[in-house]
C-alpha cells in the first residue's frame, strides 16, 4: 500500500470484505492498454483525421493539443452529437485500441487476483470508457473472459455517458442486482472516482506511480494501493 500503517490495512479490509460485486475498471487496475502502442499518438491520428477532412475548426486548441483521445472524441460529440461524424471517428479510435491489446502490459497481480475473487465468490464486471470489443479480446487472450462475461460494459456511440458519468456503473449493478453497498469500484483515476461517489459505491484506487496517487488524493480517495499484491494478500487471507 502507499501508506503501510493498521490503518491502511483496516480500511482496506473492511472495503475487501463488504464487496460482493467488484466493478473494474479496465486501463489501468488490469492493463496498461496503450503500453507499447502510444495514447499520445491515437490522439494526434484523431485530430489529423478531422484536419483532412477540413474540420480544424471543430476543436479548440487545447483540443487539438490533447494527449488523451477521449477528450478528441468527446469535443466532437459536444458539438455534433449522435452524428455519423461521431460514429466514424469513435469506430477509428476503437480499431486503434483493438490494435493496442497485442502490445498491452498486464497489470502485475490482476490476473491472479481477478482468478481468486473470482473463486471466492465474487461476481466481476468492467466498467470502462474502453470499447467492449477491446476489453473482450484482451481478457479472452489472457484466459479471464469467464471471470467478467457477460458483465463488460464499455464505451457506446452514446459520448455523455462516458466516466465521470456513473452510467456505466449503474447498468453494471442493475444487471447484476447488486445492492451499492455491496459493490466496490477499482480505479485509476478521478473521473473513475467521481463515477463511484455518483453511484453511490464504495472506491478503491490504484496508482502506479507517484503521480498518479497525487492525482486521486487530491479528488478526494481515501483508499489508494500502489500495488494489487496487497489486495491479492487480503483475499487469500480471508479464503
């Protein structure tokens, strides 16, 4: 954990041993998606591909000068919702995820923790702003598909819904017929947490790196680990 005191641990636990349903986020706490197929690059194809098509002026500058190909996506959808513009461009930025799992870098211990919640008892969803299609073909390589299916919901043509918006947590929990309180989210990210706090689920965030913790500390998560081993080390404790 970030912090090794009788504290951590106890709100770690005491989150591990209310949860009945883990909802996952999916680049981050299970992969590094874009590992060995840059992000950065998506998202300057993305804006590229708008400026061939002579719509430069759909996006602000900070737009086009955004790292991440979600803020690309979401820009356009604000300003043409529902639009085969839209369609296109979300359907080019999922063939690039598509392409991304071969290269993606798992996670260190969220397979065999995804294996031994799973045993336990434990029902799994994803909860992603990732298309399914992608989460879909980087479980099934890794052999976890059973762990999660059919409970993946990911990215859909309908942009508003994406995190920080709970919409996908919700559809989660109401297909599983999981009571809030009985459900817990991992995450990497502020937007992950604001998506748990607004559905009302309890939130454990992963950061693999300083910055990252930085980052969900200052949104306001109260339970932070560094690393799933202690996550792993709780559950088979309790088995």
């Amino acid at each position: 954990m970030t912090a090794e005191t009788e504290n951590d641990t106890e709100q770690l636990r005491q989150l591990i041993t209310h949860a009945r349903v883990v909802l996952w986020d999916f680049d981050g706490p299970i992969c590094r998606l874009f590992a060995g197929h840059s992000a950065e690059r998506v998202a300057t194809d993305l804006v590229e591909w708008l400026e061939g098509r002579g719509l430069h002026g759909l996006l602000a500058e900070d737009e086009r000068e955004s790292l991440d190909p979600h803020v690309v996506l979401r820009a356009v959808d604000r300003r043409h919702p529902g639009s085969d513009l839209v369609a296109e461009l979300e359907e080019r930025l999922t063939q690039e995820e598509l392409r991304a799992t071969s290269s993606a870098m798992p996670t260190a211990y969220a397979d065999p923790l995804i294996r031994t919640w799973t045993a336990v008892g434990s029902r799994l969803a994803i909860t992603t702003n990732n298309s399914p299609r992608v989460v879909r073909t980087y479980l099934d390589s890794r052999g976890l598909l059973p762990c999660f299916s059919p409970h993946i919901y990911g990215r859909t043509q309908e942009l508003r819904h994406l995190k920080p918006d709970p919409h996908c947590l919700n559809r989660a929990l109401s297909a599983m017929g999981a009571a809030r309180s009985s459900a817990l989210m991992i995450g990497d990210t502020p937007s992950d947490l604001v998506a748990a706090n607004s559905a009302g689920v309890p939130f454990l965030g992963y950061a693999r790196n300083a910055r990252k913790e930085k980052l969900l500390r200052a949104a306001g998560a109260t339970a932070v680990v560094d690393s799933l081993w202690s996550v792993l080390t709780l559950i088979r404790a309790q088995a």
